[in-house]
C-alpha cells in the first residue's frame, strides 16, 4: 500500500467526515489501515446492505461503549441511513463516523440527510507524484493514478474493464440516464474533448441527442466523479478572457483508455496533452488535500492567448512537452502579467535543468516542479 498525502486524523478530531473518491482510488484501503479498530459496514456486500436497508436502527444497537469510529463504505447506496448516523452524532459527541462515497449524485439529487454541516467533506483522488516517490512520471502518463492499475502487469486491460465496470455499477444501477447506449458513445467524445472547452451543441449533433442531453452527461460525470471542470479567469479588463470551462477526466489512464491510447511518445502532441492533463490533477490535489483557498482557473483571451492553469492572482503555470520552449510557446505568460499581479511564471517542460527566460519566466523539469509543489515551494 502507498502512503496517501491526504490527512484525516486531525479532521476526524472535530467531525465526522465524507470520504469521497472514484471507485478504486483506495478509500476502503486506506480507513481500513488508519482505523484497524473502527466498526465496519461495506453497503457493496449484498449480504450487509439487505440487511441495514431492512434495519438501519442496527447500526446503533450494535454500537458498544467502547465503539469511537463507525465506518460505512458506500454510503450513497442507502442515503436514507444518514438520519440514523445523524442521531448518533447527536447523542454521543465524541463518536465519529467516516462516510465513503464513489458518487455524490443521489445524495445530492435526493435530498438526503447531509447532517447539517456535522461532517467535513474530504476527496480522496488517485495516486500523485508525491505518494509515487516522484520517480514514475511515465507511468502516470501512460496508466494514470489508480492504485490497482499503476502497478498492473496488464493495465491496459484493465483500465478498458474499469471503464465498462463504471457504466455498469455507477449509471445502470443507479438508473442514472435514460439511454445508456448513448452514454457509451459519449464517453469517448468526452475524452477526445478532455482538456478543452466544452462545446455541447457539437457534441449533441455527432451523438443525434438535444444538447441538454449532453449537458445533463457531463453533470453525470462530475456528480459521479469522473470529471473536472475547469473555470475560466476572467479577472482581466484589457484582453477579454473566454468564459466557458474546460473539462478533465479524473485519471490520465482512464482518458487512455477510452481513448483507446498507448504509451504517449515524448515530445508528441499525445504526451503534450497527457502532461497538461497529469499536471492539472497534481495541482487540483495539491490544493485539495493541503486545503489551500485559492481557486484554479486556465486563462484564454478572445485574441487566443492562453495560460493553462492560473492560482488566484499570483500563479500561472504553462505546460510544454518541448525541452526547450520558445516565447511564442508561453506568449500568454506575458499578456497575464501585464494585467495581473503575478508573483510566478513558470513553464513546466521537458527541460534537463531549470533556467530563468530574461523576463523572468521560469522555465521547470516537470520532476522538478513536481518536488517543489508538494514542499510548498509554489503555493
């Protein structure tokens, strides 16, 4: 098992907490490791779930005095057990219960028992750099973060039957869309769009759906948590920015495989695009799990200048395959800075040794970007 970089101790110290993540990020793993002593229930188990559906009242009169932590996988499987954990929390103030969930859809759309702001909510995300030793970049690029794949003798194989198993578990149990023939042709559009803006209309027409459709889709996919969006900064006056939002999937090797893609070759358009796409979810974990209040955002003029990724007003990150950029390769850098206070810009690329442009843009190895992300060196 790796070392997650997400902290849950301190947290559980004050409240009960939500542990989101897709499935197989390894949220079962890692409470059952942290908290060995908790009393567990797994809503996956049919046996278990039958039998807390019939009586949810059970999870407390099975409860002793020397029970302090209460996990329950999967909760979104039977929303309607919050009101007996609700209770609980209300009776005895120094119990904890730890909530995972692989989709937040129905607890959300069902109106269910959120307790009232009684739990914090946590995301867990597949495996980074960090947790990784920073020494697999080709691997993340080619396989992505998912601790069972990461390290698979297959895991080609294995991501397509991920892929098929999320369609199955997560939209045809839960009765989430109405055509799931439709969704399966829709995923891979999604992934060919991934790390750009979204255009509904045009995906609407090479489906044969209404556009509200595919909207609602792309709802499935970040209430389920497969997906991203990307908001668009819109702090600048003199170059009018692009307002709508990007998407990403969750996983570079999920995006692999309905992409039907090997191994991205270095310095290819396909490593460019899976690099940008590695480097976004490092930055969104970095920021969720270190609980930084800066919102991330990607920069476009209508002019087509373009940062990829803005942190509130002060970074702005480009990402290049090339070991050598050019400054017509991160002009949008500049263009920011003459509207936005930036104290760093920084072009993560292919570089052997970081080096400084005469404009003051930093030029970054993605190793070495990486190592100081995760100390705090860029945040």
């Amino acid at each position: 098992m790796y070392a997650r970089a997400i902290t849950l101790d301190s947290s559980l110290e004050r409240k009960s907490i939500f542990l989101f993540g897709p499935r197989q990020t390894g949220k079962s793993t890692l409470l059952k490791s942290l908290f060995p002593a908790a009393v567990y229930y797994d809503l996956l188990e049919a046996d278990t779930f039958r039998e807390i559906s019939a009586a949810p009242e059970l999870i407390r009169k099975r409860l002793t005095e020397s029970d302090r932590i209460v996990i329950i996988d999967e909760i979104q499987k039977l929303p309607a057990l919050l009101d007996e954990v609700h209770l609980l929390i209300e009776r005895n103030k120094s119990l904890r219960f730890l909530l995972t969930g692989s989709s937040a859809r129905k607890l959300k759309r069902g109106g269910a028992n959120l307790l009232a702001g009684r739990a914090l909510v946590k995301h867990l995300h597949p495996l980074v750099s960090v947790e990784l030793g920073f020494s697999r970049l080709e691997d993340q690029l080619a396989r992505g973060g998912l601790p069972p794949f990461i390290d698979s003798s297959d895991s080609r194989s294995d991501l397509n039957t991920y892929v098929g198993t999320y369609l199955q578990q997560e939209i045809l149990a839960e009765g989430i869309v109405r055509s799931i023939e439709s969704f399966s042709r829709f995923l891979p559009l999604v992934a060919h769009c991934n790390g750009e803006q979204v255009n509904f209309t045009e995906i609407a027409s090479d489906l044969g759906v209404a556009p509200r459709t595919v909207r609602e889709y792309f709802t499935v996919l970040t209430d389920t948590l497969i997906g991203y969006q990307l908001p668009a900064c819109k702090l600048t006056t003199k170059r009018k920015p692009a307002s709508k939002a990007k998407f990403y999937l969750f996983d570079v090797g999920v995006a692999n495989a309905l992409l039907r893609r090997g191994i991205p070759e270095p310095g290819s358009e396909v490593y460019g695009r899976a690099l940008e796409h590695l480097i976004y979810l490092e930055l969104l974990t970095y920021i969720d799990y270190r609980n930084i209040d800066l919102p991330l955002a990607y920069w476009r003029s209508l002019s087509q200048l373009e940062v990829d990724f803005v942190i509130g007003e002060s970074v702005a990150i480009e990402v290049k395959s090339k070991s050598r950029p050019t400054k017509r390769d991160f002009r949008g850098l500049p263009a920011l800075a003459e509207e936005l206070p930036l104290k760093r810009r920084i072009v993560v690329c292919s570089t052997h040794k970081p080096y400084r442009e005469d404009d003051g843009t930093e030029m970054m190895p993605v190793e070495d970007f990486l190592r100081a992300l995760w100390r705090g060196d860029i945040l």
